[in-house]
C-alpha cells in the first residue's frame, strides 16, 4: 500500500495528533518528558510493523516532503543565529564542542572494542559507530559506499541504515530519561528561574505567538531563499575538501542571510515567524521519519549488531550524564544539553531539539541549550566527524 504525499501529511498529522494525547494522558511518558512525534511515529512503525508481520502488508509512505522539511528546520536555525549571540555563547559552544569530540572518539572505540569481543571485524564496529549513529542516515550511507569498495564489506549499506535506524529511535527515546535523572541533581531554584523567561525560539513550542500574515509570507521567502542558495553551494561541494551535507550549508546561508541582512540595515528578521514555521518544520519531518521505519529490518539484525548498538546507547547515557552534564556547568541548561546530546550522539539534530523541547515544555526555557546544541549538532560535529572517522581508518583495523 503506497500513501502518496498528500495521505502521508495527514497520517503524519494525525501522527502527531496521537503522540499530544498520549503525552497528555500517560503518566510515564510526561514524568520522563519523551517527545510527541517519537511517541506517535514509534506506536505507528509498531502498529505497521505487527500488520506486516500478520498479513505481510507493506505500507510506504511518500517521501517528497521529507528532505524540504528537513531543510526548513536548519533554515530556522540559521535565521535565528544572531552572530552577538553566538559570540556570547562562545565559551560554552567551545566546551560542548569538545564534549562531543570526545564522545566521537570513545563511540568508535566502544563500538570496535564490542565488535572485536564478538568475533566480528573491527570495521562493523566502526560503522556502528559514530559513522551512523552521531553521523545518521547520510553519512551511514556515504561511508558504506566506501566500506564496500575499499575493504570489500558487501552488507555495508543493509548495516549502515539498520544501525542509523536503530539510533534515531533510541536517541528520541533516551534524552528524557537521562535529563529528568539529572534535574534531581539540580536545585529546584535553577529550573524556577528559567520559568520566568520568554520563549525563545524553540523552548517552547506550545507558546503563543502573534504573527501577521505578510510576516508569514517574508519568512517563507527567506527559507525559500536558504534551500535555494544552501542546494546550489551544496551541489558545488562533492569532491573537494569542504564537502558537506545539504543540511549544513542550508543552516550556513541562513545565518548569513540573517546577519547580512541585518548589518546592511534592510530588514530584521521576525523571530515569532522563524519559531513557529521551525517548530512546525520539525514536528512534521520527525513523525513521517519515524512512522516511516521499517523496524522488520531493525529485528533481522544479527546479534552482534545488537550487542553494539545497546552497548552505543549504554555508553551515551554514561556519557551524558558523567560527562556532558558535568562539563557543562552541573546545572538546569547541562541537563537540557544533555538531553539534546542524548537526541543527536544517537540519532540526529532534530531529535536533539525534539528532547529538548521535552524537557523545557515541562520545566522552563533553556536560552544556552538551544543556542549552543543546534550549532554544534548542526554544524560543527559534521566536520569533526569526518576528521574522526578518517583518523580511525589509518589505523590498523582494517
């Protein structure tokens, strides 16, 4: 059964309709802050998953207006990448940064180190790690090309896309858990004075705000702008040293649009806009990722790839906790952080904002979190990344 675009946005709608009411009315899922669309898209992927499995029906949904709303997303964080602001949150930006190096680095260790044990090649464990997990869906299936090819890895790309899989559900599932272990640690002063300040952009979703039609329409042409400008510099990118994916260079063309456009004195952005068509943006893309998986395929997994990746997701909540938390000031805005680091040093970006959003849905804004987290797990841990990545390739593991 294949849904065509406009049946998927309403299943993802209705997708997203399922995840509100079952947070609003399970205990278990608010105390622990798990975010709507994983709620909702994970019950739909089990419920599509038990009907394959009983009548072998195959359900597909259309995924024209995944890759855009993706886009859209980064394009909002750009446009609301105020360069003072960024300079203000350099410091902690710089430290977070090394947190999330330091995780790369221990995430390929842990995964070689579990494949070894195992009898496995050195190179499974390696792809199972921060390759797909830190790395997602694009990068898993850019690398397995080349584990094919060059060290003669036949089922690469089936192991790729399983282990990314596997990551953006755990990711989505994680945050909450670790940060709500982590806000008993923190005065109840800390998370009440957050409460007293507005919304930003993304903290709250649910916030009211007033925006005017022709508003709407300006920041429509600016994102058109972003994936117009960010898709032609991404084209041009393939082959040289700067390679990166789209999403980064759409981000990029966003924050310079926003300043550019504010240095020059022509127009300011309107940040209610940005807010609400980001938000939007974001919940729609996770539900249709998320009901669209294929978890038949996450089950055919050997069990030394289950062995990894649960050893993955064990490592990122000590990690989070011990670490992340620790480094990044032991208070409220850590255990945000953290949560969103749990979101993309498993799955990616927009399930580390979807944490977030959990928890400060429910506790209070966190202004550090959501200017350190999207630009770091944006931006800068693709380079890192890659830099990693071809380090554990020189050496002697293959």
């Amino acid at each position: 059964m294949h849904l065509d675009v406009y049946g998927t946005l309403v299943a993802a709608s209705l997708v997203l309709l399922l995840g509100r009411q079952l947070v609003a009315r399970v205990a278990f899922l608010r105390h622990y802050s798990v975010p709507e669309p994983v709620v909702g898209g994970l019950l739909v992927a089990l419920a599509i998953w038990c009907l394959n499995g009983v009548s072998g029906v195959v359900i597909r949904f259309d995924s024209a207006l995944s890759m855009p709303l993706m886009l859209a997303f980064f394009a909002c964080i750009g446009l609301n990448a105020d360069i003072a602001s960024l300079r203000r949150g350099g410091q902690p930006m710089f430290r977070f940064l090394l947190v999330v190096v330091g995780f790369l680095m221990a995430q390929n260790l842990m995964g070689i180190l579990l494949a070894v044990i195992q009898g496995q090649p050195a190179l499974l464990g390696l792809l199972a790690g921060s390759i797909t997990l830190s790395g997602g869906h694009g990068t898993g299936l850019a690398w397995s090309s080349i584990f094919t090819e060059k060290y003669g890895m036949t089922s690469a790309s089936e192991i790729a896309m399983a282990s990314a899989t596997f990551g953006l559900v755990l990711g989505g599932l994680l945050g909450g858990p670790v940060a709500r272990l982590l806000l008993a640690r923190v005065p109840d002063k800390a998370a009440g004075a957050m409460e007293a300040a507005d919304p930003g952009q993304f903290e709250q979703p649910a916030a009211v705000r007033l925006i005017t039609a022709p508003a709407l329409i300006e920041t429509l042409a600016l994102i058109a702008i972003c994936l117009l400008g960010g898709q032609a510099i991404a084209r041009g990118l393939p082959g040289s040293w700067l390679e990166l994916p789209s999403f980064v260079c759409v981000l990029f063309v966003g924050v310079l649009l926003r300043n550019g456009l504010s240095r020059l004195g022509w127009y300011a952005v309107f940040e209610r806009a940005v807010s609400v068509l980001g938000n939007v943006s974001l919940a729609l893309f996770l539900a249709m990722a998320l009901m669209s998986l294929r978890l038949w395929e996450l089950a055919s997994l050997a069990l030394p790839m289950f062995g990894i990746l649960l050893g993955q997701v064990a490592l990122m909540a000590l990690y989070a906790i011990f670490v992340t938390f620790r480094v990044m000031g032991r208070n409220y805005d850590a255990a945000v952080i953290a949560a969103g680091h749990c979101g993309f040093g498993l799955g990616a970006t927009p399930t580390a904002i979807a944490n977030m959003q959990a928890v400060t849905e429910r506790f209070g804004p966190s202004r550090l979190g959501f200017l350190v987290v999207p630009i770091v797990g944006a931006f800068f841990i693709d380079l890192a990344n890659a830099l990693v990545i071809k380090l554990f390739l020189m050496l002697p593991i293959t």
